[in-house]
C-alpha cells in the first residue's frame, strides 16, 4: 500500500475584532460652573436650567429633549452629579463644553469627571487629603 506523504491541512488562523461598548444605560459626570465674577449663585432649578439651554442652544429642541437628571447639587461650591443616558453623553458634554454666559455673565462648565458607574464618582483620590 502506497503512503501518503501528504499533510493534513491546517485551517487558517481565523481573527474575529470585537469593540466592546459599554452596556451601562447611563453615564454620570461630576461638573462644576465656574463664575469668575462672583455675583448670584443659581439655585437647583436654575442650574437644571443652564443644562437644559446648553443644550438647547447646541442640539437645538431635540438636545434639550434629551433626559437629564441632576443628581447631587452643591449651591457653595457649584458643583453637581448629572446622569445622562449614555446615548446623550456626547450631546450633554459638548453642549456644556460651548457654554459661556449665565444670565449675560461670562461662565464655563468644567467636566471633572465621568464613569458609567456612580459609585466611581463618590470619591476622587486628586482630592484625597492625608494626615
């Protein structure tokens, strides 16, 4: 019987890419708004408010559709805790990027940071003071 010096044939390596999203439904970012004038702090509903005409302003009526939630609100240090969903979350952070006036004064919003988990938020270790 004859042998066959033939051999096996070896499957090509087959690579499959995979781009994982996250599945979180939503984002959280910790903002500030900084008023470098100083003058009248706005309250929760007006600080809701600015979000929502940022957005307007940028996106137009569809942006300021766009559901977002004010989570925690520090009136002393203008900083808060918005959730978005996390389809919104480029609308929301460039809209707030591009803000510049509060009631005809100049202001900026700075995105301190952003996680799709809110516990990531409670705690910023750029903060941390030792002892």
């Amino acid at each position: 019987p004859a042998v066959s010096m033939e051999t096996p044939e070896v499957p090509a390596a087959t690579y499959e890419r995979r781009v994982v999203r996250s599945g979180a439904e939503h984002y959280y970012l910790r903002v500030r708004l900084e008023l470098p004038d100083g003058g009248a702090r706005p309250r929760v509903a007006q600080f809701k408010q600015l979000v929502v005409s940022a957005l307007r302003e940028l996106h137009g009526e569809v942006g300021a559709a766009l559901p977002v939630d004010v989570l925690t609100y520090e009136e002393k240090t203008l900083s808060a805790i918005l959730r978005v969903i996390s389809s919104g979350l480029v609308k929301l952070w460039s809209a707030l990027t591009l803000l510049g006036f509060y009631q005809n004064r100049r202001c900026a919003f700075r995105v301190l940071q952003t996680s799709p988990f809110l516990l990531a938020l409670s705690g910023n270790s750029r903060e941390l003071v030792l002892d």
